[in-house]
C-alpha cells in the first residue's frame, strides 16, 4: 500500500494527513468486522458508557458510535446523569464485562467530580479494555507484549508506518508524560526501537531535548506550548494536542507555521491525529473480538 498524498504546509514539511490514513485503518477494520461476523454470528460489539453531559466528550462520544456503526460495529449506549453513584458505574462495567456481545468497552472520560476514575477504569476487562489503559495492557506493552495498546500513540506509530518515517534509531522526544498518551507513547517508541527521552515538568531544559529530536511527539494541552524555532531541520513532528484560541480556532501544542518550515513531516490540527485515535480505537474494537473469540491477531 502507497504512502498518502504529497500534500504540503505552506513552509515546506510534508503533511501527515490522518484523515487519509484513518480512512484507510476503517476501511480495514470493516473488512475484518465483516469477516468476523461471517465466521461467528454476530458483529463485534462497542459499549460506550458517557457519565454527564461535557460538551467536549458529547461529541467525541457521538463521532465513535457512528465511526463504529459505520465500520460494521455494533453500538451499545449507555449514557448515565452526572449525579450516578460511583457504585452504579461500577455496577455497570461489571454487566459489560460479563456480557458476550461486548468485546469493547469504552469509558468516557473525563468522569464527573468525585468519581474515582482509576478505580472505574481498572474495573474493565483487561480482555475487552480498548482504550488501552488497563495497568494489564500497559504493563504488556511495556514488557514488548502488545494486545490492545493506547490509541493515540497507536496512531502515531500507524502513521509513521504510513509515510515512510523510520523510527528505529531515531532519537525520540516526548513532551507530556501522562498515563493517556505520555506514558505509553515512550513505550510505543521503545517498541519500534527509538532511542527515547519523556519531558515533563521536572525536565530542566525542555528547548535542548527538543531540538536534538528527530521525532517529537507533543501531548501537553497548551497552545503553543513548543515554539517551531526548537523543532530541528528534518523532524517529524506529531501533535497530539487539541486547544482553542480566544478566537476559536482549534490549534496543537506546537506552534504550527514556524515549526512546518523546519520539519520534513508534521501533524495538522486538526485532522492529524484525532482521526487516528477514533480509527485505531475500531481497529482495538475487533481485534478484541477476535482475541476473545480464540483467534490469534
């Protein structure tokens, strides 16, 4: 399969369309949902469970059912007020658990005040956990055993994958070291065998680990927050940071324009690795199906 298009930012960097990619990835879970519901019976199912109404999460959730009705998925809704007790949640994840239409469950977050999100999040199936955040399926990935893996840096690798970007030796720099995308990520590129640095806020100076990068991987939640003079000359840069301006405009972590006359490769956003996330979360979808079915992916 050809790389994607050769389309440019106005600098000159080559950008990573997602979108392209992530069409190709739903594409391909479609054929693979088809066959498995040829084989078995039934289609792979989703539950996604939303607990209150954030606005941000409303239409994440809407965009992953229809993604997943659309890729031959079965959805299954489960929408809970903001004032359900943390012992219902739990209730719930339980009875998806055990019920066998459900390869996947997805739980939205950010969960309401006063819920404990990491006891909601490690009462998941490990085996039906496609978010990837289970500690089972971060410690897998961490010791070179990946089942179902975090779906933003999954994306990323994908798209590496896609264009051609060689990551094998490659001295890696991700800025961000949360347990969503931080944390994994640098496990994801450990994987393809980069040579790998975390910054967070202890690092000491962030603009050094920056610019010796040949690969950055931004998921910090700032506008801006890397000025496109660090990126180095013939950096692939991948922004996974989605932030709106007091004018409204969606932008990434790193400040885009400058950084693009510097890289060879950089992500848009949007339309980088936002696509890629809800795709590599179908694709986790029947892969689970599969697996929990008996059939080695």
């Amino acid at each position: 399969m050809g790389a994607p298009g050769e389309q440019r930012a106005a600098g000159g960097a080559r950008i990573l369309d997602g979108k392209a990619v992530a069409a190709r990835v739903r594409a391909q879970v479609a054929e693979r949902a088809a066959a498995f519901a040829a084989r078995f019976g039934r289609r792979p199912g989703l539950a996604v469970v939303q607990v209150g109404e954030d606005a941000a999460s409303s239409v994440y959730v809407r965009n992953k059912r229809k993604s997943s009705l659309e890729a031959g998925i079965e959805s299954f809704a489960h929408d809970l007020p903001a004032s359900t007790p943390e012992g219902e949640i739990l209730a719930l994840v339980q009875k998806l658990n055990a019920d066998p239409r459900v390869d996947g469950i997805l739980v939205q977050l950010p969960l309401p005040k006063g819920v404990d999100t990491n006891r909601i999040m490690d009462a998941v199936d490990p085996a039906k956990d496609v978010d990837g955040f289970h500690p089972v399926n971060t410690g897998l990935l961490a010791q070179k055993r990946p089942r179902l893996r975090p779906c933003t840096p999954f994306g990323v690798i994908r798209l590496a994958q896609e264009y051609g970007i060689e990551l094998t030796g490659a001295r890696a720099c991700v800025v961000g070291a949360s347990n969503i995308v931080g944390r994994p990520m640098a496990l994801e590129l450990l994987l393809a065998r980069a040579t790998v640095t975390v910054c967070h806020t202890g690092t000491r100076d962030l603009r050094a680990e920056v610019e010796r990068a040949e690969v950055v991987v931004a998921a910090v939640g700032k506008e801006d927050f890397i000025p496109g003079d660090w990126i180095r000359p013939g950096a692939a840069v991948f922004d996974v940071g989605i932030n709106r301006t007091a004018a409204g405009k969606l932008v990434g972590d790193v400040e885009f324009e400058r950084a693009a006359e510097r890289a060879a490769w950089i992500t848009p956003v949007p339309g980088g690795l936002g696509p890629m996330t809800i795709a590599m979360l179908l694709s986790n979808a029947v892969d689970a199906a599969y697996l929990r079915a008996g059939v080695h992916i």
